[in-house]
C-alpha cells in the first residue's frame, strides 16, 4: 500500500510516497479505501512546519479525505463494506462543545492523516458523504466547509435577509458564500483579483469589492449598512477592517490566520457595537451531519478548482501556497 508522509524535516520537498504495509481494522474501526483528499491552507502550514515545529516525524498529511468502506472490525453496526464516507477533522469531537483534548485527535497533524490508499479510523470518526456528490467533492467538504456551516448556523443561526462577510475566495469563504445564499442571506465578498471577483458574482455575491483598490473596505461597507455576519479569514491585518463592517450586534467569526496572528487590534468597536467575537475551529461530527443534511436539501455541489493525481502532493501544495485557487484543490488516490 502506498501512503505519503512528511519525513526528515519539514518543506514541500520533504513529502515523499513510500510503501507500507497494508493495516486491517480493530474492534471499533474501519478500513477506508481513500478516493480523494483536498487540501487546506492548515496543510500547507503543517507540511512546511509552521502549524506545529516540533510534530513528531514521519507523519501522514491531510486532515480531508474521502472514499469507500473496505472492511469493518470487531463491534461495528454503524458502517460496512462498500459505504461512502469522510472523516471528521478531529476524530473525538461528535457533538457537543469543544473540549482541548479534542485537538489531538485532530488529522494531518496531532495524528497521521488521510494522504494514503487505505487509512483506520475509529467507526465514530466517519461521516456519510451525500449521495448526489462524487468522492471529490465529498473530500471538499470535512475541514472547510463544516467550518462555514459552524460560523453561520451553529452559533447564532443566519437566516433570510440578513448579510454576510466572506474575505477572499479560498474554501471556507466559497462555502460560506454557498451556504448564506442558500440560507436566503446576502452576501459581500472581498477579492483583488477581477477573475475572481466574477466568479464570486457568479455564484451569488451581491456586492464584490477590491480590497487592494479600497483597503478600508469595512469602512465603506460599514457606512453602507454594514452586515450581520463576518467570516474573518484573514487574520490579524483584516480583522480592523471586519470589525468596522459589522453592525451592532453582529458576529466575528474568527477562523483564518492567512495575514498572521500577532499584531495591534483596537477592541473599542467590539465593545461599543456589542460584537460577538468568536473563534472557529472547524467542527463536530453533528455539525458536520447538519452540513450534510442541508447540502442533500440544497443539492449543492462544492466549488473545485483544480484536481491533482496524489503522486502530485508537491504541485498541488505549490498552488496552494500561490493563492491563485478559487474554492477547493482535490487531489485523486484512485
């Protein structure tokens, strides 16, 4: 069995394929045969050693993936062979609050990931991918697009004419622009790029604005209204900016760190406006459950950018790192 793992040292140079020998399931668990993985910025961070310098090598990368139920073990009832699943991003989260145990059950990091043919995981760590989407898309959707779900439905619920947010146009910003306009919310997006911009319009953005041409963009949508709902991606260098676009009451959610995490932020508006400022570390099982409900209802399909073939990990996290994707980067195992 092959697999990719992350050896002697961390760098796009350091993900290598070796050969493995092939694992069978325990009690409580499950052998999945991997279809497809997609990538994350986290997976970037992780393969390059910024999300955690002192990881233990070798270690498997990538915390999404999908594929088919090969084998069960000893006292499964939930799965069997031939089922269509995805992993949870963090194995020991199914529902409830977050607990920080749970981060180390956490894939493609705290534990080895899904960058292999065949991976074991614990029968509780597996969610049903919707019927109407391809194991590409299935692969999309479990660090991504359940934090989209969790920011919008799980805290305070958005509804019908309200307004959201979304900075950019990498996964959880497209899922999040997905999910509002099913949910009956307007949506405004930020992006440089005029390509981008259009394809933002195209799946429903309401208003698209240049951030490079208007940096004080939550100014100006600030005195345009302003929203109800952020999804902050960006991290320290735009959250000035977010917190200028919500109006009183509204929400932060604050998810990506791409500009960084240290840095001067002015806190008055968050307490003059009432803001609810919360952070958003993907999701449980049962929220990613409720995802899938809703991606049935909607028969929404993911936005996928680019495919790669597995043994490409190197390219692939290349164009990661090049921002120049809109939505998801898949890679095929099989």
């Amino acid at each position: 069995m092959k697999q990719a793992v992350i050896e002697g040292g961390f760098g796009l140079d350091r993900v290598v394929w070796r050969e493995v020998e092939a694992a069978a399931p325990g009690p409580g668990q499950v052998l999945v045969g991997v279809r497809a993985v997609s990538l994350n910025y986290r997976d970037l961070l992780v393969v390059k050693g910024r999300y955690n310098p002192k990881m233990p090598l070798p270690r498997v990368p990538l915390s999404d993936g999908a594929g088919q139920v090969l084998a069960v073990g000893e006292g499964v009832t939930r799965w069997k062979a031939g089922d269509r699943v995805a992993g949870i991003f963090m194995q020991t989260w199914l529902s409830g609050a977050y607990e920080e145990g749970h981060g180390k059950s956490a894939l493609g990091g705290a534990v080895d990931g899904m960058l292999s043919e065949e991976v074991v995981l614990g029968a509780e760590g597996l969610v049903e991918i919707p019927a109407h989407l391809s194991y590409r898309e299935g692969a999309a959707l479990p660090c991504a697009a359940v934090t989209a779900w969790h920011a919008l439905f799980e805290r305070r619920r958005l509804g019908p004419g309200q307004t959201v947010l979304v900075q950019g146009s990498g996964g959880v910003s497209v899922f999040a622009l997905q999910l509002a306009r099913m949910a009956g919310a307007r949506v405004i997006a930020t992006s440089r790029s005029e390509a981008k911009r259009e394809r933002l319009r195209a799946l429903g953005a309401d208003w698209v604005i240049d951030y490079e041409a208007v940096p004080e963009w939550g100014k100006l949508v600030g005195k345009a209204g302003g929203v109800d709902h952020v999804v902050e991606v960006g991290g320290v260098r735009t959250l000035e900016q977010s917190l200028a676009a919500v109006r009183p009451g509204g929400q932060v959610s604050v998810i990506g760190v791409l500009t960084g995490l240290a840095g001067e932020v002015n806190l008055a508006p968050v307490l003059h406006k009432n803001l609810h400022l919360e952070g958003i570390y993907v999701g449980s099982r049962a929220m990613f459950e409720s995802l899938n409900r809703a991606v049935t209802q909607a028969h929404l399909h993911p936005v996928i950018d680019a495919t790669f073939a597995a043994e490409d990990i190197r390219t692939a996290l290349g164009f990661m790192e090049s921002a120049a994707h809109f939505g998801k980067i898949v890679l095929e195992i099989r």
